[in-house]
C-alpha cells in the first residue's frame, strides 16, 4: 500500500457475522487552517486528518479521473463522464468534490506516496481487474460452505469501530478441497475481502483489523496449489485494495515459519512492517496484543475476549 499485504498467504473467509452499530456520520465541517484545501468544501472526520500536502495532491488527482475512466473503460464512450461505484461509494467524474470520494482516492494517492501520475495509474489498473474479474458477481456466487465455511470470519469492531476480519488458515485440512480450484479460491477469497470492506462508511471508518490465526498450520500445508494460490491473492490485494489496514496480527505461529516473518519485515516497506505484529499462542498471550484495540466483549474467548461466539466456538 504502502501496501496493506505482507508475503504471507492471506486466505480465509466466511459469511460475515453481524457487527456492532458503525459510528454516526460527521457532519459537514470546516477544516482546520493548516489542514484546509484552498478552496471550502464538504468535510468528515476522515478528510480532517489530511495534511496540505495531501490536499495539494487531491486536486490535481481530480483532475485526472475522467481520463482515468476513459482508460479504464475503453468499450465504453461515455465513461468519461459516467458515475460509478467503487466500495460502495459513488464516483461522479462531473462532481468528485464529495468527502467520501475523497476519502477513496486519498487511499490511491498514499499508496504511491501522493505521486498523482502513479497513483492514477493505479486507480485505472484497479477499475480495470474489478471489470474483468467481474468482482460484484463473486458476491452472488455460492460457496460450499463445508469447503470455505471456516476459512474466516468478520466479527466485532475494534475501539476505533473498524471490522475485525479473521483469516483462520487452519480452518480445512483438507487442501485439495480449498486449492483443487485455485480460481474459485480467489473469486471466493475476493468475495470475503469485498464483505470486509463493505462494512467501512468512509465517513469515520475506512481500514479493518486483521488477525490472521496459523494454528494447524503445519509444513504439508504449503502446497504448490496453496502457494500460488496465496501469491496471486496477495499480489491482488496489494494492487487493488489500497491503504484498506489498520493493522494485521499474526496469531498461533508455528515455530518453524517464525522466521519467515522476520525475513519478511527486512523487505517490507517500514510503513507496512508498522502495521504487523507477531503475536505469541493461545487465549492470554493473543488477548494481550488485541485487547488494547479491541474490547473484550467484541473478541472471542479463543482470542482472549469475553464474546460467546458461536461461529468460533463451534470449530473446536
């Protein structure tokens, strides 16, 4: 995302389970002085955190979202001026002078380091996978749910009202079931992500918590489905889902792959290294790293919390 992935699988997913109430919209404001973009305009409690220099970037990124839309969608001769939809936010190439879009594209001009030529690039690329990948038609897909039932799951909100979204990698032993098909996985695994990021406002949320929990794992997991399965996921989210984490702990890690997390981290961008943690194994060491962002009644007791819930409780 910077980006938000790591060189670690990220799998997992499931039916999402009803989160607590989202915080209530902000109000149209005034920025603050050193923070205002020249010119007044619609404000929430997202686009108040944004610097000058940001600002200064915004705008000229504006400028470049109709040539933008004309590039990402080449069979089509109005998309220059045609409104459309990304993360539930609606982009009108007529008017982008909306907080929420902002706060949408403020995520592409951080991930390239506020480069508007880059940073555009990015925003085309990214239109054009959703296009052909055909993203909304993942969510009307059916999974069987005996294969990706327990894969993951999306539940609570941390204090900051993000969406705890759990990536439970030893949820099916059985591989050739899950990576067999490594094109339904990542229609499935894109299904999840796009769940995860439906339950953000943009308003005063707009990144999720992930925990991605290893126990189970073993060496036998990493097939040669699994790892390609887990590359090209990994090379999605971090081209087309940018700046979306808030944080990513890695829970219940064998041993043997401590190591990799560390090789990891000297590669890594300082900015994405910031956002990980490794976390030790079992309800007290994990409940230790979460419970300072996420309230007890909004965890699981097998992550430390106090919430009964069943969707975990049930893969013991």
């Amino acid at each position: 995302m910077p980006t938000e992935t790591t060189a670690a699988p990220p799998q997992p997913g499931a039916t999402p389970v009803p989160p607590s109430a989202t915080a209530a919209a902000t109000p149209t404001v005034t920025a603050k002085p050193d923070t205002k973009p020249e010119a007044a305009e619609p404000q929430n409690a997202l686009t108040e955190a944004f610097t000058g220099y940001e600002w200064k970037a915004l705008a000229e990124f504006r400028k470049t979202v109709p040539d933008s839309l004309a590039k990402a969608y080449t069979d089509k001769p109005d998309a220059k001026t045609t409104p459309i939809t990304l993360w539930g936010v609606r982009i009108d190439p007529g008017n982008l002078v909306d907080a929420r879009v902002s706060v949408v594209l403020m995520k592409f001009l951080r991930a390239r380091h506020l480069n508007v030529s880059a940073a555009s690039e990015m925003f085309v690329e990214t239109l054009r996978w959703r296009d052909e990948f055909k993203v909304e038609d993942t969510l009307k897909e059916e999974f069987p749910v005996d294969v990706f039932g327990k894969l993951g799951h999306i539940y609570g909100r941390d204090k900051g009202g993000r969406p705890v979204v759990y990536n439970v990698y030893g949820g099916n032993a059985d591989l050739n079931a899950v990576f067999g098909d490594v094109e339904r996985f990542l229609r499935w695994r894109v299904a999840f992500m796009e769940k995860a990021v439906a339950m953000l406002d943009f308003t005063t949320v707009d990144q999720t918590v992930q925990v991605h929990d290893y126990a189970g794992v073993n060496m036998s997991s990493r097939t040669p489905a699994s790892k390609r399965a887990a590359s090209e996921a990994s090379n999605i989210f971090a081209s087309h889902y940018p700046e979306l984490l808030y944080k990513k702990l890695f829970v219940n890690v064998p041993s043997y792959m401590a190591w990799l997390f560390w090789a990891f981290k000297m590669v890594l961008p300082a900015a994405t290294v910031a956002k990980m943690s490794v976390v030790g194994s079992g309800p007290r060491a994990i409940g230790k790293a979460l419970l300072p962002l996420v309230a007890p009644e909004e965890l699981p007791k097998r992550y430390g919390g106090t919430a009964d819930a069943e969707v975990f409780e049930e893969e013991r």
